[in-house]
C-alpha cells in the first residue's frame, strides 16, 4: 500500500488539496493503484491543537509515510506570532529539512489555451517548456541567523548565505540527469561576481559537467536571468540555482504558464517526497472557491510521475487539466474574454470528467 500524508494547511491550501485528492483517487482506479490517504495538521489547526504549527505528531505521519501533498502555510493568525513560531519557518521549511528534501521541481509550461492570461506576448512564450530546479535545504534560507543591537546602539540582523561542495553537487547532479531526457541544456544560475558561495557554485558546475559531455552548460548571473526569463524564456530547459534565487525566479518564471496558480512543485531527495503548489495561501480569495486548483492537481500528476513511476497516470492528468482549459473554463486568477468563469471544486470535477472520458471509465 502506497502511503499519502495529507496536509491541507491554511488559506486555499484547504480548498485546493481535497479537489487535487480527488483527482489522484479518480487517476488511482483508472491505472490501478492502492493508495491510503492519511489527514495531518500543519500550520494554524496544529497550532491551535498542539501549541506547534509543526507537530511531532505530523512529523511522524510524514515520515511513515512515501508521499506528501501539502496546500499551502500561512495565515494573517499565524503572522501575529512571532517569527520563530510563523509556519513558514516554524513548519514548512523544517518539514522540507528533516526529510532531506533537497532537491526543488517546478516545471512551467506554456499552455497554447493560455497564451492570452500572461501579460506577456504570446510569441514569446509560446515555446516556453523549462524546468526550474531549486536548491531546497541550504542557503540563505537556512544559514546562520542574527540580530541584535551592537554596541553603538544601531539595530543589526543577518543572514548567512552558506553551502558545502557536496550540497552544490548533488543538486547540479539532479539538473544534469534531468537535462539529459530533456533538451540537453543546463543553465546555471548565480551570482559568481560577486557572492564566494556562487563561486563555488560556478566552479562545481564546471567540474561536474565533464561527466556529462552530451550536455550543454551555461552559467549564468541571476540578474541576467530574471530579465532573460521575460525577455526570451524558449531559450531555458533546465534552470538549476540556489534556494532563494530559485524561490524568486520561480515566482516569475510563473507568469510565462499564465499564473502562479499553475505551477506546480516536487521536493525530492529523500526518502518521503512532498508535492505542492507553489503558491501560497491566498487568505485574500480562501474560503470564496475561487482558488485556481491546477498547481496543486499538477503537482499530484508530479506525484504519478515521481513517486508512482507512472508517466502514463502523470500525463493522464496533465492532458485533462489541458482539455478542461481548452474548453474555455477558467478559475478567476486565469479569466479572459470569452472564457466561462468556474470555481475550485467545478475546475477539479472538470478534470475528473476529462480524466474519465479518455480512459474509458
Ligand atoms: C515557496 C514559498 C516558500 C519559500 C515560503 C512560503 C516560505 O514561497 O515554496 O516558494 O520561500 O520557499
Ligand atoms: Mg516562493
């Protein structure tokens, strides 16, 4: 039996994950996988309940079991907290440490039905097919944190932007295979005039890359690349880079799939695996079904792929998320002329139908 931990968390994250579980239990008996789905808290009910937005009880689900699918962390409650309490440090960049999930996918697509939801111009996206790979478990994210007043009275905080050799290669090494059943491109993304953790980065790049003659490596400055990104992103396949550069190229890299409510995200290198969206929590649009569902329905077909090692259930899903679209429905975030406006749970039922009228069942 394949194990799921379920952790809705705040915001839409409630409203997004039931829709996408729903969706992996219709792909489930379409291609015949036993699946056991267990609910966790995490953020705002597990601190309510236990004191901690990231209990021990949750850790242990999550550790027991081979999959997770998390909504979303983050609520205007839980900002009143203080900051070593908040769920994003408290909760969700723990969970991502202590299960070794180093290793950050988002793939972003350009569907042709949503050309028109990016205010970029359809030319330039239209071929647009990348994978970002972000480092998840070092960096500035989790170096060495400070502040205090000094002893002249000015306030002073910091954050240390730190990673070992090995840290470096085994997520080069993940872009490099992943590049290799793509289109065989890998550009590295730093910041190497001016950061030594870049330097060290651009070097390992290098020495890595000898392994991998078929391949071809590009490095280059994170400034450089937010504005390639939006000036001509066909030009990318695999992006691999450090925590937060990934973390903010990954937001903007979204705008070229129509939304930040299309992107979906693997965290692997562990023994577990956790899929969510990369959005947040929206508390803004949460509890109205508005909530666009597809980065979290993307990312259970990244489940299929990944963790079930079925390409067949992972494209099933992604071709009824397509099909849907192609129809004309649209959730709020995605909504142009002429499209018919729907919500969550119909844009989740959508694709069940989808999923069910091209499987026979
Ligand atoms: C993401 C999010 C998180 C991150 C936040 C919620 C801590 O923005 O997954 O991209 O910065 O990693
Ligand atoms: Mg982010």
């Amino acid at each position: 039996m394949f194990k799921i931990a379920v952790l809705p968390g705040d915001g839409i994250g409630r409203e997004v994950t039931p829709v996408a579980v729903e969706v992996l239990k219709k792909a489930a008996r379409v291609f015949r996988f036993e699946l056991e789905f267990n609910y966790g808290l995490i953020s705002e009910d597990a601190y309510e309940k236990y004191g901690h937005p990231l209990p021990e009880e949750t850790m242990e689900l999550c550790r027991s079991s081979q999959a997770i699918i998390l909504g979303a962390v983050g609520s205007p409650k839980m900002d009143r907290l203080p900051p070593e309490l908040r769920p994003e440090r408290a909760a969700l960049l723990p969970l991502r440490k202590m299960l070794g999930l180093y290793c950050n996918l988002r793939p972003v697509k350009a569907y042709p039905e949503l050309l028109n939801a990016s205010p970029l111009k359809n030319e330039l996206i239209k071929d647009v097919d990348l994978l970002m790979v972000r480092e998840l478990t070092g960096g500035l994210y989790f170096g060495e944190k400070y502040r205090r007043t000094r002893e002249d009275g000015e306030e002073i905080a910091g954050d240390n932007l730190e990673y070992t050799k090995s840290e470096i290669r085994r997520i080069l090494e993940f872009a490099f295979s992943a590049a290799g059943s793509r289109r065989k491109k890998v550009t590295s993304v730093d910041k190497a005039n001016v950061l030594t953790s870049s330097q060290l980065w651009r070097e390992t790049a290098g020495e890595l890359h000898e392994a991998y003659p078929d391949l071809e490596l590009e490095h280059m400055y994170v400034d450089n690349c937010a504005m390639q990104l939006v000036k001509y992103p066909a030009q990318f396949d695999v992006l691999v880079t450090e925590n937060m550069f990934g973390d903010i190229l990954s937001d903007q890299a979204s705008v070229l799939a129509g939304s930040l409510g299309m992107l979906p995200s693997a965290s692997l290198g562990g023994e577990v695996a956790l899929y969510e969206p990369a959005h947040g929590s929206a508390p803004d649009i949460a509890g109205q079904d508005q909530a666009n569902p597809l980065a979290t329905i993307l990312s259970v077909a990244m489940l299929c792929r990944y963790s079930l090692q079925s390409e067949e259930a992972a494209r099933a899903i992604e071709q009824a998320v397509a099909k849907a679209l192609a129809k004309g429905y649209r959730t709020p975030d995605l909504m142009s002329n002429g499209m018919i406006q729907i919500g969550t749970e119909e844009m989740g039922n959508l694709v069940i139908k989808e999923i069910e009228q091209s499987n026979g069942v």
